[in-house]
C-alpha cells in the first residue's frame, strides 16, 4: 500500500502547500477540523514519532511552531491554535507516516478532546515519573 504522505512529498499526489524545504512539507488538511488545517509532514517515511530522528523531529515542532504563528497573522479565523501528533493506533493516527497537526481555534468550532481528567496519586506519578527516567537514553 502506497503512503499517501510519501506521494504527496513524490509529487505524485495533489496538496495545497504553504510551506516546504529540505525536510519538510507543509500541506492543508483535506478533511480540516477548521479553515487552515495544516500538516506539518517531514519528508523521510517514518510510521511514527520514535521512527523519526531527533533533528527531524525538532524541525518538525519548529515549524509548527511557525505555522502557529502564521495562522494567528493570517486573517483566518484563529482565537488560538492546537497543535496535536498522534503517534499509534490507540492515540488515533490514521495515516501511519509521522505528521504534526496545527489548527486554528475559536468559540463554537465543534472540536473537543474528552477524558477522565481524575488526579493521580503522587506515589503512582513519581513511579512513573521514574519508569520514564529509566528509559531515557543514556
């Protein structure tokens, strides 16, 4: 099966892009939660976050970040910005080639994260907190 992002990139499929360079592309969602939905999309295949290598994946928050910043200067409607990667099935990607979501925000737009916000216990936190220590690299 053929990764629609690849294509994209190949040039062998069709997008709107507002921003590319050497490494990544930026392109507007088709299917846009709001107006001026963008993918941030880097240009190596990588299925997710871990595949992708640390600069690369710097490259792709720094250039969200400014596309953040382009959305609030463009006349879109935009009262503020998420900026959303779901890495893996289970956080619902859908298309398995790495790519940062940035988009505009504003009263009444329909988009909603849900989840038990419940606290944790600190000693089931500092736990945690230590399993994720343990697994930085050296």
């Amino acid at each position: 099966m053929t990764c629609v992002f690849c294509a994209i990139v190949g040039g062998e499929a069709e997008a709107s892009v507002p921003y590319a360079d050497d490494r990544v592309m930026v392109v507007m969602d088709i299917a846009p939660v709001t107006p001026g939905h963008l993918l941030v999309i880097p240009r190596a295949h990588a299925v997710g976050f871990e595949d992708l290598d640390e600069d690369t994946g710097a490259h792709v928050w720094r250039i969200g970040h400014r596309m953040a910043r382009a959305l609030r200067r463009s006349g879109l409607r935009c009262d503020g910005v998420n900026v959303f990667l779901a890495d893996g099935e289970a956080a619902f990607q859908e298309v398995f080639h790495v790519h940062l979501h940035v988009f505009p925000r504003y009263e009444g737009d329909g988009f909603r994260i849900e989840a038990d916000w419940n606290t944790r216990e600190r000693t089931l936190l500092d736990r945690e907190a230590e399993a994720i220590r343990r697994a930085l690299p050296g």
